[in-house]
C-alpha cells in the first residue's frame, strides 16, 4: 500500500500563479494596460525616491513587497448558477466573499461582492481581488427583453468542463497538486477571456445596450470577460496628469476621498474603455465598449464611525449639481474632509481608523519583563515608544466609486432601468450590524455563502496585532 502523502500546493501559491496569468492575458488583449503598468511603476519609484520616510514605513508594514503583485479585476455575472461555481473557483484562490454592495442605487443594475484574501499573511503575500457583479434582471422593465436575455443567459456555460472537474477535485481532496494548479490556472483563464463574437443578433444587443449598457456587457456574450485590471499606485494624483501624456484619455475624476497627508480608504481613476469590433449573431459587424485600465491608491480602514463620517461627507460633497474638472473637484472635497482629522494619532484616538500594532526595537528588548498587572496600558507604550502603531490598509471597495467607474466607462448617462438618489448607506451599510435586505439575502442564496463582513475582519486583526505584541511583552 501506498502511504506517501500528496503534496497538495498552497491557495497562495495558486492565487499567485493565476494573478500573473491574468495579467499577461490582459495585457495582450488590451495592450494599454501594459502602459498602465510602466506609468505607475514611474510614478511609484518617483514618489519612493522622494519620500524615503513613506518608502521606509511601507517596508516596515510589509507593504511595499507587496506593492508591485498588488491587482484587483472586475467581473460581471449573469446567473445565480454562476455566482455559485466562481464562489467555488475562488476559494482554490484562497479568495472568499468579503462585503456585499448594492450598486441598483446609484443606477448601475447589479450587486456585488469583492472575492479576496483574508488572513494577513495571505494579503501580505498576493491580495488578488475580484470585484464581482450579478446582474439583476428584474430591473429590465420590458418583460419580452427580460425574458429573452434570461433565456440567453441560460444556454451558456462561462466554464470548462475540466474547470469544473478540477474545482471537484479541489473540494474532495482539500487541494490540488502542482500540475493541478497549472491546469487549473489554463483553464480558468478561458472564463475570463474576451470574446469577439456576440451570441445575440445586433438589434438584441441594441435593445438591451439601450436598457442599460452593463446588460448589453453580460447578457451578449459567452463569458464574464474580465473588464479590467487595476494596479496600485502611491501617488494617484501624478498618475491622472501622466495618462494623457502616455497616449491614454483618462477618466474625467478621479473617485473617493481628496489627497491627504493620511490616506483613507481608496482613491481610483481609469482610462476610458476601448471601443471592440464584434461580429454579431446575424453576422453584422458592430461596436461594443467594456474594457478598460484602472489605477487605485489604497489609505487607511476606516471603523464604523470613521466610515460614517466620510459617507456624510462624501454625501455633502456630491449634494453640488455643478459640473466640476477634476482640479476644482479635488478642491472642493478638499475643503469639505478638513472636517476629517488628517493625523494618524488623532485617528487612531478618536477610533476612525484601524491599526496595526506591534513592537518597536525598544520593545523588543524589553519582552518578558513585564506581569500583567504592571503592563502599560496602550497609549503608555506607544508614549514610551516601546510599541508602534500603523493604520491597517484598506483591502475593499467604495460601491459609489465603482459606480462611478462603470457609469463612465460603459457611456451609462440615462439607463432606463429604474433608479434612486444614491443613498450611500444603502449601497453598502458602514457598520454590518443592519438587517440584510432582501437583496442581500437573494445575493447571498446565489452565492451559498454569507459574505464576510469587513469591518469584523479589520477588527480582529487589530486585536490579535495588539494581543500578540502584548504577549511579548509578558514574562512566561
């Protein structure tokens, strides 16, 4: 009898082989998001090279061996069906439901989760996100469309049979093998492929690109191509001026919070999609738009009351109907957040923001020197500079900003499917302590799963990181 193990791989390692692949995939499909990828590296070495004190801390944190893996994607599904298998595919990624978002509010027909790493060492390692949509079809309010495009989307399956053969095996056998995973990575490529042909005829696909672009995006084609790829960058700002330097039309503003001396959660722009021939299903030949490049600077998780605090701000900001550029647009939030507190003692005082905690140098010469009862309480050690503290990065997504980037991408000016003044609570509750809507509970039925809430997430690390320092610091 055979009693040698097998060596299964790690979810890491997999997440990691696939992430490359989808990159080099993308770039060959949508060669200016090579040049994406060269303008941020510029930008990044550029702003490390003035700012050795940033280049330092993000070192310290694990963060800049990070910095250049570091992608998030998008997807849009079209079934429950397939919600359920890609929850199933993304855990051989190591990559669960994280939040759920809301987006019918703010006029865009999905919701969504993000697939991502949770364990810290797995976001140190490679944090692959996916930010995942399902279309909601019961907002196409013509029902002969509405039933067409569910008839559509019935007859497609965005996996291969050997994908699903795999993720079998990965469930039976708590793993798969190097080879496995090599296999796995092919053929989970081909979900997220572009395709050039269209499975409706040309007046289908207008009728629905005329109810909502994003349906046209799902609805009309054989897989949930993937629609972009977004590195990180460290400076967001010098990446909007460099974009129409490089040849790309960038998005007219850039979402989320205004540039600060802290940053808080997430900073986005894009450049715009390109526009694709595709040979329609009656053999003629159109347009369509979908695809684009994406950049995002990452800050600081916000709690529960620093997230309130910005939602009510942000809602002040947006309560202008003036058309702003981009400068006088990061003029004005400017102007409205100096009502948030841009010091990192003052946010991690104040409970606005997450942090991780561990020790300095001094502390590490004093572990096991202390009993319990004669431990300092925390401020007295950050004081006494024998612990450290540094915000925890923000690792989701702001459902008004990604409402935005599909809204200017897909040319969504009026979508005739049923809207309502994006109330920013509503898209995604701060504090995951509501009660889940309805559409929450359908999404979640889809998925087989409760999404993760963030903000527990956030919480627990920056109270093992606090713990674990502590222990340390106590004699044995």
């Amino acid at each position: 009898m055979n009693t040698q193990l097998t060596a299964y791989v790690t979810t890491d390692h997999i997440r990691d082989l696939f992430s490359s692949a989808m990159s080099a995939m993308y770039q060959a499909e949508v060669p200016q998001y090579a040049t994406l990828l060269k303008l941020v590296a510029e930008v990044n070495q550029a702003t490390l090279a003035k700012q050795p004190a940033l280049a330092e801390q993000l070192k310290m944190n694990g963060e800049l061996a990070r910095l250049n893996v570091e992608r998030h994607g998008a997807i849009r599904l079209g079934t429950a069906a397939e919600l359920g298998m890609m929850r199933r595919l993304f855990a051989v990624l190591g990559m669960q439901a994280v939040g759920y978002y809301d987006l019918a509010v703010a006029g865009v027909p999905v919701h969504s989760t993000a697939f991502r790493p949770t364990e810290p060492s797995a976001l140190a390692r490679n944090p692959f996100r996916i930010f995942t949509s399902l279309l909601r079809l019961e907002l196409i309010e013509n029902l002969a469309l509405r039933e067409q495009a569910a008839a559509n989307l019935a007859k497609r399956d965005i996996f291969t049979p050997r994908l699903r053969a795999l993720i079998r095996d990965f469930d039976r056998q708590g793993g798969l093998t190097e080879p496995q995973a090599r296999e796995f990575v092919i053929e989970a490529l081909e979900t997220f492929r572009w395709h050039a042909t269209a499975t409706v005829d040309l007046a289908t696909y207008q009728e629905l690109h005329q109810a909502h672009p994003l349906i046209a995006d799902v609805v009309c084609f054989n897989g949930p191509h993937i629609n972009h790829l977004t590195p990180r960058t460290l400076d967001i700002d010098e990446a909007q001026l460099r974009m129409p330097q490089m040849g790309m039309v960038a998005k007219a503003l850039i979402e989320g919070p205004p540039q600060r001396h802290c940053p808080i959660l997430l900073r986005q722009t894009s450049f715009k999609a390109q526009v694709e021939s595709i040979v329609f299903a009656d053999g003629q030949v159109g347009a369509h738009s979908a695809r684009f490049g994406e950049i995002e600077q990452r800050g600081a998780a916000l709690t529960a009351k620093g997230r309130a605090l910005y939602d009510a701000l942000l809602t002040k900001a947006d309560e202008s109907k003036a058309e702003l550029d981009n400068v006088a647009r990061q003029r004005q939030l400017a102007a409205i957040f100096s009502a948030f507190t841009d010091d990192e003692a003052t946010l991690r005082r104040q409970g606005l923001a997450f942090f991780h905690y561990q020790l300095t140098s001094a502390g590490e010469a004093a572990r096991g020197r202390y009993l319990a009862e004669t431990l300092p309480d925390k401020e007295q050690l950050l004081e006494q500079g024998l612990l450290s503290a540094a915000p925890l990065t923000y690792e989701d997504f702001l459902p008004v900003s990604a409402a935005g980037i599909f809204q200017s991408n897909l040319g969504a000016n009026k979508p005739s499917v049923p809207t309502a003044k994006a109330d920013i609570a509503q898209i995604m509750p701060f504090n995951g302590q509501e009660e889940p809507s309805n559409s929450q509970i359908q999404f979640e039925q889809a998925l087989g799963c409760a999404v993760i809430d963030p903000f527990t997430l956030y919480a627990q690390q920056e109270r093992q990181s606090y713990a674990q320092a502590m222990q340390l610091l106590l004699k044995a």
